[in-house]
C-alpha cells in the first residue's frame, strides 16, 4: 500500500466514544422486554469483540445546547440533496426510529393506540418494535407534509392542539391524519457541514418537538412548546427494516463514528475512513442489484465503494517518517476503493437487518465489515471477520433525504 503525505485533518476525529445510558426510571411493566444498548468495547485485534453494559446516568439534566436555530431560518427552507422518494403513492419503505442527542429513542407505550400518558417516552436505549415508526408524505400538499404511524397498530402520532403543550402533549391513537397529525421535518445539517442528520419536529403551529433532558425520561419526557431548534429538540432517523433502494444513508458505527468517501469518491488511497467530516462525505446511495446485494455509491455520483480483495482486509496506521531534509510520510493503509465507475462482484454488498435497527455489511467474500481499535488508539476499519457479527460488525443507517420541501415565499 502506497503511503501519502499525513494531513492533520486526518489525526483530529479518529476515536469517538460513546457514553452508554441507562435511566433510573422504569420501563412500563407491560413491556414485553426491556431495551438494552449495544456499545461496543472495541479490542486490540480486530477478531475479536465483546459488548459493554451501559453506564449509569448521575440523574443530574445538563444543560442545554446554546446553539440556536429560528424558525424561519429552516422553515423558508433549504431541502438537501438526495430526497428520499417513496416508490409507493405517499409511504416511505420500512420503519424509521427517532434518537435523541444523547441517544435515547422515542417509544410509542404498547406499540400505539393511548390518548392518556404515557403515550411517547424516551428512556429506551435500543430500538425494538415499540420504537419503530412508519413515515408517509401527507395528502392533501402542506408545509406539513409528514405523518407518524407507530408501527405495531398503524396510528398516527398526534400533536394535541398542534404543539405548544407541556402536559398531555402527545397521542397515538388517532386511525386519520388531519391537521395535529401533520408535521415538518427540518434537516440541521444544511449550512453545518460537520452535523450529519440531525432533524428538526415541528408541528402544525410552528412549535418544536423537545426530548426533555435530551432524553431518557418515562414521565414529562416529551414537550411541544419548543419556538427554538436547541439540542433538545434535535433527532437523528435511524432506518428499520427495508432500505428501498435508490434512498441516502450515512453508516455510523456503534461508537458513533461515521464512514466516510474522501473528496466524496473517487480515490484508491485512503478512500473510506471513519471520523466525522462533512455531511456529505458521509452520504452513500444503497443501490438495490436484484439479487440480494447492494452498491453503495458515493456522493459524486459517479463512484461505488469496492471492497479491496472482495474483503479479508484490516486496515493499518502508518506513523509518520520524517526525513531530515524530506515531508512527513504517513497515513492509513486502505481496505476500500471508492474509483470504481461500474458494479462487479467486489462493489456488491448484503446489507443484513439485525431486527432492531442495524444492519451487518458482508463483502461478496462473506467476510463482515467492522471497526477496531489498534494498539496506538486509532479506530480503523476491518473486512476481516468471517464469524457472526457482534457490535462491532453493526451499523445503523441514518437517513438523510427527509427535510420536508422548501416554503416558497
């Protein structure tokens, strides 16, 4: 493998880590079973992996993000590139869950059909059927153009009296979509290049969805009255179920990292890392081939991620060697290309659904896409691991496409 000059935009953001979360408040006893986060701890070798249990919350709320976005600043509206279309009428293909900054996903109690609280919560910290919801394009046209279904009973999420409320904010036993079932989706991420997909929830009236505390709550955990876009009121969609094809998604990894194409496509060194830059370096378009796999296209447009070798790689730091009259030459081996132009065996992916949320990536090799941790502390990248996947071999797939059509004025 060739090496390249080291850049220092490639040793800031290589090791993310995420902060497990629990709640002292209890889950609801008729729950069929409880959620659990899956954080990896990230070993030495790439072969082997093992889960940690989440850590426990001191109870205290921080404090909220000062980062502030008016209203009109979105609601005039950017859309982002890469709309996610539904192939039927008005419904999007799968389910969707909702997580909260702080990771925490939105649960409909009983999988739907309450108008009296609990209705919504946010103390679950993995997604299972209660946390799946369905999205669909609203009919008739409207700036408020999305509806919420939960996904076990098909009913659609209400915001009681349009949003402005602190008590008795949402219900999720409605069989109609009329007004208070509308909402527009917001996407964080235009003008800020380092934030993928993050969305704003606003109602009918122009209030904002807030996850209280940033989540993890069972009771109050979630208000309406929000007119600002702070940290609170910022979700991230995770995809469930069937990608469709032809939709955007970035992979973020179990410890938050994102893949990323750099100079979105198109290089044969150094193609596909793991950190967190622009927006759109992180977006790939899961291209459905018909037989069971998919290729995954960079944001150029042009390119598709190869798996060098058909997978059976581990990606390598090269620390730098600095000669006294010469550059620093370092940098990281390469288990991706992102130049290839046409779709053969080794830019073939089957992208596997784990049931609650995540996915398994498998080479045409059979060997799984994973992340590991080296001996210096970098998270690299593996296609090494052939058994079954843990939580290091699991990616979500958060959606971008979302944001609700511009407001022409």
């Amino acid at each position: 493998m060739k090496a390249r000059i080291l850049t220092p935009l490639l040793l800031i953001g290589l090791c993310f880590f995420t902060n497990g979360c629990t709640t002292t408040e209890q889950a609801p006893a008729e729950r069929p079973d409880a959620s659990v986060m899956e954080v990896p701890v990230i070993p030495a070798e790439p072969s082997a992996s093992q889960e940690s249990q989440p850590s426990e919350l001191s109870g205290e709320v921080q404090e909220r993000g000062v980062s502030k976005i008016a209203p009109g600043a979105l609601a005039s509206g950017m859309a982002v590139q890469g709309v996610l279309v539904p192939p039927a009428a008005t419904t999007y293909p799968g389910e969707f869950a909702f997580r909260t900054q702080k990771g925490y996903y939105l649960t409909a109690i009983n999988g739907g059909g309450r108008s009296g609280d609990p209705t919504v919560i946010t103390s679950a910290t993995s997604a299972g059927p209660w946390e799946k919801f369905k999205l669909a394009i609203a009919t008739p046209p409207s700036p408020h153009d999305k509806t919420v279904q939960t996904a076990p009973t098909a009913n659609f999420v209400t915001a009681v009296n349009g949003g402005g409320m602190t008590a008795n904010v949402l219900h999720t036993d409605a069989t109609q979509a009329k007004d208070w079932e509308r909402f527009r989706l917001l996407d964080l991420g235009v003008g800020i290049p380092a934030v993928p997909a993050y969305y704003g929830i606003q109602t009918i009236k122009s209030n904002y969805l807030t996850a209280v505390g940033g989540g993890g709550k069972y009771q109050d955990a979630i208000h309406t009255d929000a007119t600002q876009i702070k940290a609170w009121e910022q979700f991230r969609i995770v995809k469930c179920g069937d990608l469709g094809s032809g939709q955007e998604y970035g992979v973020m990894a179990a410890n938050g990292g994102f893949f990323w194409a750099r100079s979105n496509g198109g290089q044969t060194t150094e193609a596909i890392l793991l950190s967190n830059p622009t927006t759109m370096e992180t977006k790939f378009k899961f291209i459905n081939q018909g037989d069971g796999t998919y290729a995954l296209q960079t944001a150029n447009g042009r390119n598709y991620v190869t798996a060098t070798g058909g997978g059976g790689q581990v990606q390598k730091y090269l620390p730098p060697d600095c000669g006294l009259f010469s550059a620093c030459i370092g940098g990281f081996t390469t288990v991706f290309h992102t130049d290839a132009t046409q779709v053969k065996a080794w830019e073939k992916f089957r992208v596997i659904d784990q049931g609650n949320c995540t996915y398994a990536i498998q080479t045409s090799s059979g060997f799984f896409v994973g992340i590991f941790k080296d001996p210096n502390g970098y998270m690299l990248l593996t296609t090494r691991r052939d058994g079954a996947a843990t939580a290091n071999e699991k990616f979500q797939l958060v959606v971008y496409g979302l944001a609700s059509p511009p407001v022409l004025r």
